[in-house]
C-alpha cells in the first residue's frame, strides 16, 4: 500500500477535486455548499436519475452526471454519506415533470440519508422513489442483518435505467427496469492491500503473502484471506465459482439459462495497472467460456467505482434475460440503452459493443 499523497490533508479536497472534474463538460454545474454537481442542459420533461455516497469512489459518481446517465450527483466526505439536507439540495436542483429516481449502493448512511430525502423531497412537491443495488456475494444470506452490500454493478444500473430515461419512458418502467436489472446481478471484490485515506495514520495492511476475497469498497474485511497467494487462474476461478454457483445455499443469488444473454462489469479499484486489468479480463472470459459456457454480450473494464489507491478490482456478472423476464423491456432493448452514448466518464470503458465479434474471430492465428 502506498501512504503517499499529492495532497496529504483531505480538508478541502472533495471540493476541489470536484471542480477540477466537471471541467471536461461544460454542461455541468457544482453547487459547492451542497456539493452537487448536476447538468445544466437536463430535460425536465423526462425521468431524472441521482445517485451519490462517499468521496474516493471516482468516477462513481458525478463522473456519470450527463445526457442518459445521471443528472445529478450528490457527493459526501471521503467514505462517508452525503447528509439529507444535501441529498434534498440535489433533488431541488434538477425537479422533473416525470418523477426522480434515487439509486444508491446498501450502506447504511446512504440508506438512511437518501431515505430521509426521499420523504423530504416527497413532502415538497416532488414525485420521488429510492432504488438501492446490493450485489457483493461476499456477504452471504446470512452474514448480515442489512444484506448485501452495493458494488460497481450498480453502474450498470445506471447505465440502463439513464438510457431509458432519455429515451422518454415512463416512471414507472424506469423504476422497473432499475429494479429488475439490480437483480440479476452478482459481484465480488479482490484485493492485494488495503487503500490508504489521505489524512489518516493507522490503516489495515494484508500480508505479502496474503490476498483478500470480498473485501468492500471501504476497506472493509474481506469474506476470506487466501494465504499462500493463489494464482491468478486460482483467484479468478474462486471469484467465478462464488458468483455463479447456483448450488451454494449461501451466495446462489442469481440463476444463468444456457441461453441467457449476460454482461460483465471488471471495476478497477484504483491502484492495478492497465496491462494487468487487461490480462485480468481476457482470463476471466476465458474461464466464462470454458467453465461455465457463459459470453457476455457486453465487456466493460476500468475505472468504474474505485476505492481511492486500492490495488483491488470487483467482478460482476449480469443475467439480462432474466432482468428482461422482469420489467417491460426486451433484451435487445435493455442493450440498446446500455449502448446509447453519453457525455459522461461512462465512454471511457464502454466502447463500441452494438456490433459484435466472437473472441475467436478478434484473434489473428498464426499462418500454418
């Protein structure tokens, strides 16, 4: 774990981070009080979407704040939840015609904050409802009282929910098809060390020898710690083994068909190296294919939700036929708001996927 900072003090840093953000969009605006950052040019004819939480998660989440994605943002202290009044502030700044959408990650303050809000902004006027994504398997049936925790597949939440959102739809088939999607999804985190938060002196470490399977976003202790490290194919057949394994009575959250059409969601956390994020992922499709006969229709890798300077990375895994069974939409819908471009940090890993190749045909052979 590094403890090196440019900026050693976190006194001021969320605020100013956040206005060197926006920068890149001209569109947004950050109301610093509050610290909202929201779009200028939104539509109030159409559905709006807010999501936040804690600082340090970069990009996650005034990165996503644009055309079919979010249209605000609501950001807190560093791994600490927004409060309600700043929540209410955001609700306020973006007021639609057709209802707004919160969507959060299960943690206990953004439950409560953005729960409060929500009644509040209900009481003023607004037309309001919360959709809160917990998709860590780590935290089996019944390792807590308050579920499973939120990770990086909530940005494919909002990926989708934002893609119909600007398509026009209703309220109620946003809501829907947020809900249903949540739902289908599985992830778990793996790191090699713990992050380091600017400004603290005492931090947890792992071992040299050490690797931690489902830790959270936050630090937080991890399901297991595997010791002696395990190979990176060992690794990523235990996370695939945790996620898919309909039999495990514990994590068995989500069935996949022979024929259902899936995504996969590789966050990087912060601190791993691109050209191992992108060995990462070429393995992990590798052993989709191979083990459990599973090629997603879509492949999305990078910054996602991040953990500030965390050498980890989170797995997730969608079942959006199942998601499609649940809500209004078909699947070649639910791809196309997946793929519907926006102004927002999402095209950094979303690429160009409406057309696809198979991986075979992508690899050039060698002439015999």
């Amino acid at each position: 774990m590094s403890k090196r900072h440019l900026f050693d003090s976190p006194e001021g840093l969320v605020n100013k981070a956040l206005k060197g953000i926006i920068r890149y969009n001209p569109s947004l605006s950050f109301d610093e009080a509050n610290r909202v950052v929201f779009d200028s040019d939104y539509d109030k004819s159409k559905v709006v979407l807010i999501s936040g939480g804690g600082s340090g998660h970069e990009p996650g989440w005034s990165g996503y704040v644009g055309q079919n994605m979010l249209t605000a943002a609501v950001q807190g202290d560093i791994f600490a939840s927004p409060s309600t009044k700043q929540i209410v502030a955001g609700v306020d700044a973006v007021p639609s015609e057709k209802g707004t959408i919160l969507v959060i990650t299960n943690y206990t303050g953004d439950c409560l904050h953005f729960g409060l809000a929500n009644e509040k902004a209900n009481a003023k006027g607004h037309q309001c409802r919360t959709i809160i994504c917990s998709d860590d398997v780590s935290v089996g049936r019944k390792g807590s009282l308050v579920g499973r925790r939120g990770l990086a597949g909530q940005i494919g939440v909002l990926k989708v929910m934002g893609g119909a959102a600007g398509a026009g739809a209703s309220l109620d088939d946003v809501y829907n098809l947020g809900v249903a999607f949540s739902q289908q999804i599985v992830s778990i985190a793996a790191t090699l060390d713990h992050c380091h938060v600017p400004g603290r002196a005492e931090h947890a470490m792992l071992k040299d020898d050490e690797v931690e399977l489902g830790t959270g976003p936050h630090n937080e202790p991890g399901y297991r710690k595997l010791s002696p490290v395990p190979t990176p194919q060992d690794l990523v057949k235990q996370i695939l083994t945790h996620c898919l394994d309909e039999k495990d009575p514990e994590r068995g959250y989500v069935k996949f068909g022979p024929d259902d059409e899936t995504m996969l969601l590789v966050s990087n956390f912060g601190g791993m190296s691109h050209l191992e994020m992108g060995a990462l992922v070429d393995e992990l499709l590798e052993q989709l294919e191979r083990d459990w006969k599973i090629d997603p229709a879509r492949v999305c890798a990078g910054f996602l939700e991040t953990s500030l300077n965390a050498p980890a990375f989170s797995v997730s895994v969608i079942n959006v036929s199942a998601a499609a069974r649940s809500c209004s939409y078909s699947v070649d819908e639910i791809k196309a708001f997946f793929d519907v471009r926006t102004n927002t940090y999402w095209e950094s890993v979303a690429g160009a996927q409406s057309k696809r190749r198979s991986r075979k045909d992508q690899l050039v052979q060698a002439p015999k």
